[in-house]
C-alpha cells in the first residue's frame, strides 16, 4: 500500500488549516487528518488529503506534460548530458511489443481499473528492477542533486497558497521531512490511514527512518522517499524515462494472459513466497514471513516472464501517466490504443486539485485486507512532490 507525498505539501498544507481552524486547541498530532474511500471503499493512498498548496503546483503542470526536470527551487542543476550511453542497457531486459487487454484482472479489481480495454505496446526496455540506493546515490554524487524531501517548505511561497493571515506553521512543521510510517500496537479500523502514517523531520531516502536510520546496510534495497520530480530527474540522466502504465502492466504481466499477479494466479502467500508484501493484521502486526519489514533487497523473490523483479510489492513505481480515476472508461470509448501516454489531464475525486501521478505494483504494506495491489492492474494516484517510504520507480528506454 501507499502514500505519497505530494503528501508533504498537502501535509503541510493540511497542518495550516489546523493552525487557521484549531489554533486554540491544544492539539500536536501532525498526522493527516483526512479519510480516504477510494472507490467508494478504501485505499492505501493518503495523498487523498487537504491540498492548499495545489495552486504552487499548478504551472508545474504544464511543464510536466512535456515531462521536464521539477520545476522547484533547489541547488540542482540539470545535467546538460545524460549518463554515457555505453551504460544505458545495463540490468536492463528487453519486453517484446504485444497486444493485451489492459485493466481489471481478477476479483479484487477496483473500479479504477475498469473496464478492460484493448491496447498495443511497442518493444522497450525496462530496469529488472527497483532503482536501488546505491544507483540513486551515483546519480547524486555525480549530479548534485537534491530530493525535495531534503528540502524545507518555503513558507513565503506557502503562504501565497493559504488564505490571508494564516499564522505561519512552527519552524519545525517546515524543516525538511517526509512520512513515516507509524503503526499503532493493536487492532484499527482500516478507514483512517492517519493511524499509521505520521509527519517527521528528517526523513530522506538517505534516512528512511529518518534521523538514526541509514541506508549503509541497504544498498541493494530499492530507494524510497523520492517523489516523481526526482524519478524523472534520475530517470534524464540515466539517458532513459519512467514507463507509461501501459508499459509498465504489458511488462508486469511477463508474458502471461489474463492473471492477477506477475506470476499467475496463485495467491501471494501460498507457495513459495513471492513477493515482499505485509503477512499478518494490517498494520500492528506483521509475521514477517516473507523475511521482511521494509524494503527487501532487489532481486530477492523470482522475477517474472520477462526476468523482471519486484513488479508486485516491495515498492510501489512511479510512471508517467497523469492519474484520472475515470481514464479506463474514456480509454474504452476511445477504442484500441497504441502506446497510449494516458489522459491529459489528472483526476482523483477525491483530491480533484492535486496533480497526480499513477503508481503501480504494490509495496511491502500491501495485503489482502486492505488493498493487495500487488496485483499486475492495480493502480495509485501518487501527489507530484510526495515521496514515501514504501514508494520508488524503475526506469525504461526506448
Ligand atoms: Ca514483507
């Protein structure tokens, strides 16, 4: 399951209507306060949260239809050359072109995956898996780049996005961070993910559990806490681009037809294990019985048809489409499509302002009772500048 982080601005932005709506209550938890019904059922998305800040994101939009680097303050400068190209195909597989019926496989299906509808990929090649941290530390190192989750919230440009005298936030709800995730010790109801998601300071993909953690030991675990302005950045100097969902599900698929999960249709804990997923009663108790908390290595469970792996759990995978809850049906009417590039515009009904980002595959928070997107045709919205702890990307090339 998921969360994003377009979050952080609409986290913060959520924490200044507190402050303009509650400022005299004693109140000090930053968690976001906003249920989310996705599909009128549940969801492992909060990014579905209050989102003041939409409008700083607004022309953000525009350039990103053209896919360009984040248009956000910062000291990174783009790269004025990708990597080398002789590196391009390395851990890369090549997916054939084919024809299938994108969508709605299998009973847990929500309505955003519907209908079923026809759609021809191009040949292309894909990462075998997750961008790791140590690929994602080469890139910064050689570039200098900064993610946004290392940055702290510009409460002038803020609060040009809040209503008039709207206190300023306490410095410390402005200082870089990014989600958490904050299980309670027992049993909830799953209709408010602000019981195990929280706000804390110094989160980073160099920090996953913020300040004490490190990823010295985790090299070869894929990285987390990038948002999709820091994906495609990645993605522009490796010299390739994040798939679209088409692509991305065409490859999840692995040459199979019309089954649930990357490797057929046998449930994910049945078996030998399959991917990194949540085992036990989201989220106070995890058995762990596929050997993981968190992330898991790459590579660790059986890649699919194709050699990829991790296409279900582990992290979920930023890809280039707008989210619209309703691109399906319009795709369905539309006809058969050919390498489609999805909507051209972004829709969540329930956070109808904020741009959004399709994710896909699923994460270690994943299961059956909440939201088993490590199905091949699940699908997230995911905020613009929102990374989280359990959300990565892995790249493709023409
Ligand atoms: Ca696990």
């Amino acid at each position: 399951m998921k969360v994003s982080r377009c979050f952080r601005t609409q986290l913060f932005s959520f924490i200044v209507l507190l402050l303009v709506a509650c400022k005299d209550s004693k109140k000090k938890n930053y968690s976001v306060e906003k249920n989310v019904q996705v599909d009128s059922l549940k969801d492992c998305d909060p990014t579905d949260s209050v989102h003041l800040l939409s409008e700083v994101h607004k022309h953000h939009v525009a350039s990103f239809q053209n896919d360009t680097l984040r248009p956000v303050p910062g000291i990174y400068t783009a790269p004025t050359v990708a990597k080398t190209e002789k590196d391009t195909y390395d851990g890369m597989v090549r997916i054939p072109g084919g024809t299938y019926m994108m969508g709605a496989q299998g009973k847990l299906a929500l309505p955003r995956e519907y209908p079923k509808h026809q759609v021809t990929v191009s040949g292309f090649w894909m990462d075998a898996h997750e961008v790791t941290n140590a690929q994602f530390k080469e890139f910064v190192d050689a570039t200098g780049y900064v993610t946004i989750a290392e940055e702290d919230v510009d409460w002038e440009e803020m609060k040009k996005q809040v209503p008039s005298g709207t206190p300023k936030p306490h410095d410390s709800l402005l200082a870089a961070g990014s989600m958490a995730f904050n299980p309670p010790n027992h049993a909830v109801k799953l209709d408010d993910y602000t019981q195990w998601w929280a706000w804390r300071t110094g989160l980073n993909w160099r920090r996953p559990e913020g300040p004490g953690s490190s990823i010295e030991d985790r090299m070869n675990h894929p990285v987390v806490h990038v948002c999709y302005y820091d994906a495609v950045a990645y993605a522009k100097w490796e010299g390739k681009r994040l798939p679209t969902e088409a692509e991305w599900e065409w490859a999840a698929r692995g040459g199979l037809t019309d089954k649930t999960y990357p490797w057929g249709d046998q449930h994910v804990d049945a078996g030998v294990v399959k991917a990194n997923s949540w085992q036990g009663d989201f989220p106070h108790y995890n058995s762990k019985s596929d050997g993981f908390y968190t992330t898991a290595p790459v590579k660790t469970f059986q890649a699919n048809g194709y050699g990829l792996y991790d296409m279900a759990g582990n992290v979920w995978e930023w890809c280039s489409d707008w989210y619209h809850a309703d691109y399906y049906k319009m795709a369905y009417q539309m006809g058969p499509q050919t390498d489609p590039q999805g909507p051209d515009r972004f829709f969540d009904p329930q956070d109808p302002y904020a741009p959004k980002k399709s994710q896909r595959g699923g994460s270690f928070l994943c299961n059956d009772s909440y939201c088993a997107s490590y199905r091949v045709s699940a699908r997230m919205p995911g905020s613009l500048d929102t990374g989280m702890p359990h959300v990565g990307f892995r790249c493709v090339k023409d």
